[in-house]
C-alpha cells in the first residue's frame, strides 16, 4: 500500500499495488478520505510558528494515522484481503515544515547545514491499526547525506512513464508542483517549480467557501493582471537552478498578501493571475532545462483543472501536455503510487532516492520500517 496527503490538504489518497521484483507496479484498488474543515485548519496552523506547537501536531500525527488507517482497512475492503497479505504500507505523512539545508552550518566547524523536514504521523499507532508494517520518514536520510529531502517521485516517475525513444517531463500538481525530467539514456532531473495547486486553493476558498477552483471556472471568468503577474514571477526562487525544493513555508497566504495589488481588484482577476503565475513558472522550468521534451505528462489534482492545463499548453506550444490518466496511472494515483513503490524498495534495502534530483551525496536506502 502508498499513501500520500500532500501540500494540497485535502485528504489521503490510497493505492493497493502489486509489484513485480523488477520493480514494475500495477493498482488494484484506490481510495480517498477527506480531511474535515476543522482538521484541515489544524494541519495549515502547523505550517507556522504558534503556541503549543508540540502538544498540536503530537494530536494531529495520532489524528493523520487514524485517517490513513481508515484508507488501509478501506483498500482491504474493496480487494477482499486480510492484513497479513500486504507486505507494507509506505506512508508518506503530513508535511508541515520544510527547510533543507539551513539553519545549523558552522563554517568554522567545517559543518554543513543539514537543515528538517516534518512530516506529521505516528508509525507506531498506524501499525498497531492497520496489522500492516508501515514504512516512513523517507526524507531525512536524503538530507542527512546533503540532499533537498525532496522530490522524492522522480525516480517512480522514471519506471511508470519512461519512454525509451524520447525525452518525457512528468509535471506533478499538488499544493507545489513538482517536475521531473526523464531522458532516454537513463537519467533522471528532478525539483519543485514552484507553487501548484497551494494559492489558487487559498484564495479560492477565501472569496467563494469552495476548497479548490472546480475545473479552473472561476478563473476562467477572471482577467490576468500584467503587473501583478510580473510580481510574482520575480519570486528569487524561482531563479534558482536545481536541486531545490519548497512547500507551504514559502509559498503561503503572508507570502502572497505581500505581493497582491495595492489598487483595489476583482477576486477573480487574482484568480486568473494565480493560475497564471502557476503555469508560467511549471513552463519556464520545462523551457529552461528540458527543452527536448516533446511530451509533459501531468498528474496531481492540478490535472484536473482544465483552466490550467490550457494555460500549460498555451505557454508550451512545441510539447504534448497529457492527463497522466492517458498513460495508464490517474491522476489522484501517482503519488501514492509512488510511496507504495518506495516501500517496496526500502523493504527490500534498495536505494530509491536520485543524487542528481535532491544534490545527495549518494543515493541512499530511504524509510523507517515500523513492524506490525
């Protein structure tokens, strides 16, 4: 099993998988379970500085496993096994702090920030619900060899939509959007673009009370402030080359609150500006450093937004832009595919992470196993 609950905060996606010892995957069942309003918000809390930080997300990491549980006993359910059939459950947590790379270097120590990354779960409680052995905490051990921590799909990417004739961009929307680049000699590039689905869903959610812009509509009726655009597109990470990752801890409503315009303003129009700014920056990365592709390949909740998706095409005339459900794996499924097929490999003590994707010194065996 893989389960992701990703920047978006929306809830948890599931897959039951099969896998082949070549490592080859194959879903047998998927599932999802919402967070409610109130969770949510506790989880969002937690991206920032606040009181009693470590009661909070102690209660949220029991409340996030309990949520997985529910997907693990529903998986079980639909393919009529029991427990003791699934290998592991490779579980990705909750995501509320990432800063790799800073903080604690010392140069007359001669050492190296190393920096954190969070994820919200207890290993322990899920396994002891679930009768399953859990796999997590995949990200550190990238940073303690000098890597980003993150992203950690490319790899998966690579095997599920790697074509042997061609350059392919996979390009996964989800609270950030994160690209990965797969060249058909073998290598793989990987790194955050920039924010995904994370401010449109903000604003969204602020002006209309709907978690997300269904299919891109409301932005669809907005117009893109130029000047506004341009503000955000001056964002210094977005100049910076790879490796690189991000999450909420930068791109978050005091990020943008700062930047909005000081006229007043159409919501839509922000809305529009939003969906814009996040197809811009996904399509200036492609044209930057991947510009042999000839096909991008999207996945996450962001491919289900129509609006962006004729934005991405728009911006990138010269490539293919396709609904990962086109090559056999949908959308809300990749990326907890991706964590059951990094489970897999952790149990069978097999490096997952790329050294060319997070800057590690090495590629390394990633994940915890918690028994059952």
């Amino acid at each position: 099993m893989g389960m992701m609950s990703g920047t978006s905060l929306d809830g948890v996606d599931g897959v039951l998988a099969h896998i082949e010892p070549s490592g080859q995957l194959r879903v047998l069942a998927h599932s999802f379970v919402p967070f409610t309003p109130d969770f949510r918000d506790a989880l969002m809390q937690l991206n920032s500085s606040g009181s009693d930080e470590l009661h909070r997300s102690a209660i949220a990491s029991n409340d996030i496993s309990r949520h997985y549980a529910q997907v693990a006993h529903d998986l079980l359910s639909q393919s009529r096994l029991k427990p003791s059939h699934i290998t592991a459950l490779g579980a990705h947590g909750q995501t509320v702090r990432h800063r790799p790379l800073e903080f604690d270097g010392d140069a007359a120590r001669q050492q190296v920030a190393v920096g954190y990354t969070i994820q919200l779960i207890n290993p322990s409680l899920l396994a002891e619900l679930t009768g399953i052995d859990v796999v997590c905490d995949f990200r550190n051990r990238d940073l303690a060899a000098g890597g980003q921590g993150a992203p950690l799909v490319p790899a998966f990417h690579h095997g599920a939509f790697g074509q042997m004739q061609t350059t392919v961009a996979v390009l996964n929307i989800g609270g950030i959007a994160n690209l990965s680049v797969l060249h058909p000699d073998g290598s793989v590039l990987g790194w955050d673009c920039g924010p995904g689905n994370a401010l449109m869903d903000h604003w969204c959610s602020a002006h209309t009370g709907a978690l997300f812009d269904d299919n891109g509509a409301w932005s669809a009726t907005g117009i893109v402030d130029p000047e506004f655009l341009e503000t955000l597109m001056a964002e210094p990470f977005l100049q910076r080359a790879p490796p690189k990752s991000t999450g909420r801890d930068l791109f978050n409503p005091a990020w943008l609150e700062k930047r909005l315009p000081v006229d007043s303003y159409l919501p839509q129009d922000i809305q529009a500006t939003l969906t814009e700014f996040t197809a811009m920056a996904c399509a200036q990365d492609i044209q930057r450093r991947a510009a042999q592709a000839q096909e991008l390949i999207v996945c996450g909740g962001g491919a289900l937004n129509e609006q962006l998706m004729r934005r991405l095409a728009h911006h990138l005339p010269a490539v293919q832009v396709t609904n990962s459900q086109d090559r056999g794996l949908p959308p809300l499924q990749v990326e907890a595919a991706a964590f059951a097929w990094l489970a897999f490999k952790t149990v069978h003590r097999q490096t997952s992470s790329l050294p060319s994707v997070t800057g590690a010194r090495g590629a390394r065996v990633l994940g915890a196993i918690y028994p059952r």
